[in-house]
C-alpha cells in the first residue's frame, strides 16, 4: 500500500460541522417517522394515499411481526 504523503495524493476531510449533522439527522428522523406511518399506522380504509389497502397488504406481515394490531 502506498503512503498518501510519498505519492502526492491527498486524501478529503470529512465534513463534521453542525449543519451537516442536523441535516442528516431530519433526512434520518424523517425517513423513520415515513417508515412508521406505512408499517404502524396506514390502515388502507383511512389511508392518506387513496382508499385502497395496497400499502396496507404489502407490509401486512411486517405489522404483525411488530406487534402493530391491524385486524
């Protein structure tokens, strides 16, 4: 493996500022709060995204496996 410094090539920094972070961290949260909404609360009668149980049949298993009611 070469040495960075012998060979000329610079390696990039890792950007850790706080605008970064708490960007990730809405990106995340957001993502998650997504997740939950189609697994734990969608139920297709009441579903934000028509009045079909699509969403609600393609993670019917998941509901069950974590313990969300939905009969």
């Amino acid at each position: 493996m070469s040495n960075p410094q012998l060979t000329g090539s610079r390696t990039r920094s890792v950007d850790l500022s706080a605008t970064s972070a708490a960007l990730w961290l809405a990106g995340t949260t957001f993502l998650a709060l997504l997740a939950l909404y189609f697994v734990g609360v969608d139920q297709g009668a009441v579903s934000l995204f028509g009045s079909d149980s699509h969403v609600h049949e393609f993670v019917h298993d998941a509901r069950h496996l974590l313990g969300f009611p939905c009969h």
